[in-house]
C-alpha cells in the first residue's frame, strides 16, 4: 500500500494469497481489511463518510455484470437493473475513488475460470480497475497458480502486477515452528469466556491438538468452538483433552489425523519422540534461541569432534550406534557423520545439550581455531580441568554411546 500511495505513472501492484483449502487464506485478508480500517479511523476520525476498505468475493455467475454489480452492492450504492457493463464498471470506480477507497480484496479469485469467455472478461474488468482506482488489490484463492489464473496474455499482465504469497497449514518440526503453534493457541485461548478454564491450559495440549487438525486453521476453529460450546452447556466451563474426544472434526482433518497416526505407530522410534518432548521442554524453560544454540554445540561436538585432534575411542561406536538407528527406520546406511539424517543424532544431541545450554559450558564449547593447527581447542584463559575435555584419558572409558 505504501508503494502504491501517490503513484502517478505506471500499474499499481497487489498482492495474491494462495492456498490449499482450510488453511486460513480468508480470515487472514479479513484480519488484514480490519487492520486497515481501523488505522485509517484513528488517523482520520472526521472523515465518516469514507470507505477505505472494500471486500468482495468473486461472483461465481457468467454475467459480464456480475463483478462490478458486486462492488456496487457492498458500496449500498443503487443501479438501474438495464445499466450496462461499462456504466456499471465506471460507477463503480468513480465511487471507490470519492470514498478514498485504499484497499480492495477480492475472495474465491480461483472462480475465474479461463477456459469460459466470460470469465476473460472479468480478468479484463479486475485489470481496469486496478488501472482506474488508486487502491491497492488483494486477491484470495485456492491454489490460484494452476486454476489458469496467469495463463495467456491476459494471465501475464495479471503476473506482473501481483506478489504470489503462499498459505499453507502450520508446520510443526521445528522449535521455532512449535512456538509459532503455542501462540496460535494463545491467541484461541484469550478469545475464550469460560469461568474455570485456566491462562495457558491449552499449551500442554498443543501436540493433541496438532494431531487433531494437522495445523489447518478451520479445523482447530471449529475444533475450539465446539469444545467450548460443550463446556459451557454441560457446566464444566472449562476445555480439556476429555471434552475435545468428544468433539467430532470435519472429514478432512478426521482422515489425516488417522494416517498420521498409523504413519507414527510404522515408523516412530521411541527414543526419538523422548529427545524431542526434551528439547522443547528445553525451548520452553529457556527459550528457543538458547536451545538450539544449544543443540548445534552438542551437534558439533559429537558428529565433528570439535576440540578433538582426532576421532576418541568412543567414536567408532557412537557412529555404530547411529547407523542401528537408520537401519532400524528403514533407510540407507551412510560412511561419514556428513551424510546422516538430523533424526538419527537426536537423542544424543538432546542429551548434550542439556549440558551447553549452561552458559558457563556452553562458552568453553564454542570451537576456537588455532593458527598453526586446524585443531579446534578450548579458548584461553580457562582452567586446565576443563581443558582435559580434550586429552586422551577423559576419553578412555567412554567406549559406550551416551544415554
């Protein structure tokens, strides 16, 4: 929008989200309209009478009229029923321009089909009035891309105009992917109004809830509203995981949710669903940062001997340890610590990690090169009982991978 404020040569430029269904592509331009209004209320309170944001979705008829007819009807502006379409489309610029309309978004955008003449026309009507109103354009979808949204020479000039921004469901593997999660659900959370529920009672539960929804946004919606709908009509007031059993979820989130566990119960090993639930205890009690600073120092440590002129004793069997654990999941053995997958390392990882995440250890673990040897040895001004990390005897009896 500031790009396109005060532009007076040239085509505007938009943004286009698209996505798979369930994903939140509506409730996000709906948030962003509301943002957006409510800025422009608080810096120009006197101006009452304005409009500065539009919200429509693509008409899904294959009237020529149907796209600006739609635009006068959320304006509440009348139109004599035999107008035609250039009068129709010119009323409506000429109004979004009086009412300093600065934001357009344009839901279901997948409706123009281009393999219909009709919906040509309308790909024609959106560029004209993005050449004609002095607004910004947001345009929402499922999967836009190959709807033959940009096909043709019509979808190219459509190309150039528009940032592609993707939506998909919220991932859940890494830390910072996890956290992202926990504020989505502190978000639900303080949207809820029922008397004996608890701030934070709902983050315990965040890999149920995942599980239940896969990360799609309509599904944890209505999950949360019928749990709470629930609670309220039979007293309890509150949302636990016994409440949301009961809850039945839409088609699509109940068939994921039971291939995902089936996937789980073939391929899971144990010990790494224990490293994991370690580590993001970790995350929580001292951050995601610190922990995966953390984790990459015990990474380095035990795949690359940091501080170590050679492989230890212990290595050949740690790495013998590591390879039982790809063959037990079904893949490939490898030679070099370089070629093994991050999940065969995890539960060592996490274990060690436990000791960097203390600043102290974590100060005489970061690797400090040494001009005239590509050893990596403890920085100076330490102790020489913590410099014996690197000596041969404090290696002896560590023949055994760790716990």
């Amino acid at each position: 929008m500031r790009l396109n404020r005060g532009q007076q040569l040239g085509t505007s430029c938009g943004m286009i989200l698209s996505g798979v269904p369930g994903v939140g592509k509506s409730t996000a331009i709906r948030a962003l309209g509301r943002t957006v209004e409510r800025a422009y209320r608080a810096r120009n309170p006197q101006m009452t009478d304005a409009v500065p944001v539009v919200y429509i979705t693509m008409p899904t008829g294959q009237h020529p009229k149907a796209l600006p007819a739609e635009l006068l009807y959320f304006l509440g502006a009348p139109h004599a029923a035999r107008a035609t379409e250039t009068a129709l489309t010119h009323q409506a610029c000429q109004l979004m321009t009086d009412l300093r309309t600065s934001l357009v978004i344009v839901d279901e955008v997948h409706e123009i089909d281009r393999s219909r003449a009709s919906h040509d026309q309308q790909s024609d009507q959106l560029k004209y009035f993005m050449d004609h109103v002095p607004a910004t354009f947001v345009l929402a979808g499922i999967n836009v891309e190959n709807c033959g949204f940009f096909t043709g020479h019509r979808g190219h000039q459509l190309a150039r105009r528009f940032t592609p921004l993707k939506a998909s469901p919220s991932n859940y593997s890494t830390i910072p992917q996890r956290q992202d999660w926990a504020k989505l659900l502190e978000g639900f959370e303080r949207a809820l109004r029922l008397h004996e529920h608890k701030p934070g009672s709902l983050l315990p539960l965040a890999d149920y809830l995942y599980g239940r929804t896969g990360g799609y946004i309509v599904s944890l919606s209505h999950l949360m509203r019928e749990a709470a709908i629930k609670a309220i009509l039979t007293g309890t007031e509150r949302i636990d995981e016994e409440l949301l059993e009961t809850v039945e979820l839409d088609h699509a989130a109940t068939q994921e949710a039971s291939a995902q566990r089936q996937t789980v119960r073939k391929n899971c090993i144990p010990e790494l669903t224990t490293a994991q639930r370690r580590l993001d205890k970790m995350a929580m009690r001292r951050g995601p940062w610190a922990a995966m600073r953390a984790y990459e120092l015990a990474s380095g440590y035990l795949q690359h001997s940091w501080r170590i002129d050679y492989h230890p004793r212990w290595y050949p069997a740690l790495m013998d340890w590591w390879q039982q654990r790809v063959r037990a999941a079904g893949a490939l053995p490898v030679q070099t610590t370089w070629q093994l997958p991050g999940w065969a390392v995890h539960p060592e990882c996490t274990t060690l990690a436990a000791v960097f995440a203390s600043p102290h250890w974590a100060a005489l673990a970061v690797p400090t090169p040494r001009p005239t040897t590509p050893a990596l040895l403890p920085a100076p001004g330490h102790s020489t009982r913590h410099q014996r990390w690197s000596s041969s005897e404090d290696h002896e009896g560590l023949r055994s991978p760790p716990a």
